[in-house]
C-alpha cells in the first residue's frame, strides 16, 4: 500500500472569519492558491489515489476537496475522525487495514503533529522522529503489509515549495 500523506493547506487564525471554533477554521485565499499548484504538482507526477481519507476538520476537508477536484476523484473522498487533530494513530491504521477492497494508494489529508507521527510510528515503530509537515506538504510512504509499528518506508517528501515548481 501506497499512503500519501498531505497536510491541510494554510487556514485562518481563530477569530478571523467569525471563526470560533478551531474546527471550522476555512483555508485563506494563499492557502488555496498553493493547493491548486499541489495539485498540478499532484497530476504531472500522474498520482492516482482509490481512496481519499480526510479529517473532517473544515481547512483539511476543503484541503481534499481541492485536490479530489483536480483530480477528478471527487467521488473518493471520505471523512474520518481518526485524522482531526486529537486523532488516534493505532485506530487510524486500524481503518486503513479494514479499507475493502484493499487500496493501492491512499492520499490521508490531515494536521500537525497527527501525520508526522503516524509516519514515524509507520517508519520506526514509535513517535518522536524529527519530521514536521509543512502545510501542503506532502510525503509517501509504502508498506508491503501495514501495521501498528515499523512497516513502512519513506519514498519521498515534497514541500509545496518544491511542488511549486513541478508544473
């Protein structure tokens, strides 16, 4: 399996928008406009996802809803609370093994610390590793058989910085 996790592009601060609430902070206007590259970024490498898996948090389902669009897998996106901030890594993993049929390749789009740490638990059996997703960051790990621990490898990880440039 193939899992590619994004994070959510930039959002707006609490009390911007009438925002009180952390969970219904949108994604500002630079925030999209980076994510329209990441996703220009996204279909020249020619990325194809069977399933997409987003927190149900505003910024990161907007974040998804933006690349599904570009994509054109509108129609493969899902929400799961296991990837909003105060998500659990174990049952994260937990729904990617229940995933039927089983995927090839899954875009997780979520928040920091949640992905760096569900990719270091993936890469080295516990949290802690030195990474930080910046936001629209994207990384791909590849697990033969995911599992709670050290299962997966790091293929890559890109900046948006970097995407930026890949048009």
């Amino acid at each position: 399996m193939n899992l590619y996790l994004l994070r959510h592009g930039a959002a707006a601060q609490l009390g911007a928008h009438g925002c009180v609430n952390d969970a219904d902070r949108p994604l500002t206007d630079k925030g999209r406009e980076k994510l329209r590259a990441v996703a220009r970024a996204m279909k020249a490498m020619k990325l194809r996802f069977d399933r997409i898996l987003s927190s149900p948090c505003l910024r990161a389902r907007q974040t998804a809803e933006i690349i599904a669009d570009r994509l054109h897998l509108a129609s493969r996106i899902e929400f799961s609370g296991h990837l909003a901030p105060d998500g659990k890594i174990d049952a994260m993993i937990e729904q990617l093994q229940g995933l039927r049929p089983k995927p090839e390749n899954v875009l997780l789009v979520g928040h920091e610390p949640c992905l760096s740490e569900l990719a270091s638990m993936l890469m080295t059996g516990k949290t802690g590793l030195p990474m930080k997703l910046k936001k629209a960051g994207l990384v791909r790990l590849s697990a033969d058989r995911l599992r709670p621990g050290a299962c997966a490898e790091l293929d890559w990880l890109l900046t948006p910085g970097l995407m930026e440039l890949m048009r």
